[in-house]
C-alpha cells in the first residue's frame, strides 16, 4: 500500500470555500491519505484493525466485514479526487488542535454511512517525499522540455526562411508568424503571463497534465529505490539465512547419512561377509561407558558395528610359547 501510494497523484479538491490538495489509496486491509492546504500537510494511516473499531463506533446499525466498509470509502473518495463528486455524498473538513478532520456522510446498503479521517500533522520526510522532491523534479523536467521546445522553433525558423529564399509564397497571408527571439520571450512571459497564472487560485495547482507528469517523476523514483535495494541485498546478503537448495541438499545429506548408519548398526560382519543380525541382536541392554549392547553378544561376542562408532572385539586367547626342540644328532 504505502509503495503504490507515492505514484499516486495529487488531485485539487474544494470543501466548502475551502480549496485542498489531497491524494489517498485504499486497499484491502487499510488506506492512507494525503491533504494540504499548502500552509499544512495532515494525513492518516488506517489498518484493518482501526477501520473495524471506527466503524462500530460511527456505523453500530451496520454489520459488514471491514473490507466492505474499505470498498465504499474508496467509491466515495475516488470520485472526489477525480473531480466527479457523488452529490448524495457530503464531505466536511474541520481543523482542530491536533490536526485536520475530514467527515464523510453517505449510505450504504439503505443506512447512513458515516466516517471521519482523523488526520494528524505529517512528518518532514513524508512531505519531501511526496510533494518536495517531487515538485523539483517536475521543475526540472518543464525547463528541459521547454529548452527542447526552443530548439525546435529556432529549426522551424530556420526551415521556413530556406523555403523563403527558394520563392516560396504563403497561400493565406494569415499564418505568417515573426521570428522567435528567445529573449524577448522570456520577459514577456515574466511581465504578462507569469501574474495572470499566480493569480489562480492553488487548489488548480495539479492539472491533468501536471498529474501525469508527477505519476511519471515519482514512477522513476520508485524505480531507483528498487533498483537500490536490489544492488544493496546483493552487496550484503545475510549470511545466517540459507537458500532452498542449501536446506535440500542438507536434508539429503543428514538422511543419507543416518540410513547408513542404520543399516550398518543391523549387520554383523563375519569371515570377511556381512549379514544381518539375529532378532536377538535387536534388543539391546546397557553395558559400560554408556555403550549399548545386545545380551546375544554379550554371550557370543561376534565383532559387530553398533550404531556406526563401537565396535565390540573377541577377546584374545592366550598362546602357549612353543618349546625349543632338542637337535637331533647322529650319536642322540
């Protein structure tokens, strides 16, 4: 919600005599809005859980899941934003010591539907980076569009004084135009055009095309960010999380090591050959130094492999020494 909220646009909206900016998105499990008068800037950040408390306190007649209550405000906001307000809606806006509050009165499913955003003072960070940066950056962009416009006519002068001097003649005396002195512009644009636009009113301050230009900035700024994150996660990647493929072949491992020693610890290895051992082998009891053995081995020790690490010998029987043997001589 919040990283589709910075591409949304701002939208003049009038409440009363009153003229705002205001710019709002709705989801699912909550909304976020966005309003000035350009001496202020109040909004408000909603979750599921405060949209259900206000509701029961404002609604207590209706009985409707908090997405419900969500999919009317945003009908009933999107057409104000638009310009299109519904006229069986009334919006009211009253500014209070703590901030700014919006009232909606409506209907829904046949009763009254009534809403307040309570909106407190933004911080400094959320007004740069909707309305601040923003706003730089469409200035920018109007200079450069305006120098690439320069250009052209100075090639269009350039182009219809060639056409000029080759004997070309305008059909219509009409369409005749002075040449462009890019100066002289300037200070009548100061001098005449600049005033009769100050003196709008500010609510016209984002025109259709002037919102298309600011979803556009802020489309690049959300890319940036992106494309930042994804660089930094690569830089840094945590060390202590695992991917998919290391946990699997983990797991592989651990199993295959474990069937192994399971099926070693049930064969008992005689004359060079492994077989399996008896049912008997199968029960073990306690022995010493905490190793465990079966009471058949303990009766007929067989050298055997007990869970992969003891190994349980055949004792040794002593040898008797071979006595030296008389030489046998010619005269014995």
């Amino acid at each position: 919600l919040e990283s589709s909220f910075l591409t949304q646009p701002w939208a003049s909206v009038c409440f009363g005599e009153s003229a705002f900016l205001a710019k709002a998105r709705f989801g699912d499990t909550g909304y976020i809005l966005l309003i000035s008068d350009l001496s202020g800037i109040w909004y408000e950040s909603a979750d599921a859980e405060a949209v259900g408390q206000r509701s029961k306190e404002l609604n207590k007649r209706l009985t409707v899941p908090v997405s419900s209550f969500l999919h009317r405000l945003r009908n009933l906001m999107c057409p104000l934003l638009a310009g299109q307000p519904d006229t069986a809606t009334s919006f009211s806006c009253h500014r209070t010591a703590s901030g700014l509050s919006l009232h909606v009165k409506s209907e829904l499913s046949g009763l009254p539907f009534y809403w307040y955003f309570h909106c407190c003072p933004a911080p400094v960070e959320m007004v740069s980076h909707h309305l601040v940066r923003p706003l730089i950056r469409m200035s920018l962009a109007l200079q450069y569009k305006v120098q690439e416009l320069t250009s052209l006519l100075l090639r269009k002068d350039a182009e219809i004084e060639d056409y000029r001097e080759s004997g070309a003649a305008l059909s219509r005396d009409r369409l005749r135009t002075e040449l462009f002195q890019e100066e002289m512009f300037q200070q009548n644009f100061m001098t005449e055009s600049l005033p009769q636009i100050c003196s709008v009113g500010e609510g016209q301050a984002f025109a259709s095309t002037l919102q298309q230009l600011y979803v556009a900035v802020t489309q690049q700024e959300a890319k940036k960010t992106r494309k930042r994150q994804h660089s930094e996660t690569a830089e840094h990647p945590n060390p202590l999380s695992l991917s998919k493929e290391d946990e699997t072949a983990s797991s592989s491992e651990g199993t295959t090591v474990s069937t192994s020693l399971e099926t070693i610890s049930l064969y008992q290895w005689q004359g060079g050959a492994c077989s399996p051992f008896p049912s008997s082998y199968l029960n073990p009891v306690p022995f010493q130094d905490g190793l465990w053995v079966s009471a058949q081995s303990l009766a007929h020790p067989t050298p055997c492999i007990l869970a992969g690490e003891h190994v349980a010998r055949k004792p040794r029987l002593p040898t008797a020494k071979a006595k030296p043997k008389k030489a046998k001589g010619l005269f014995s």
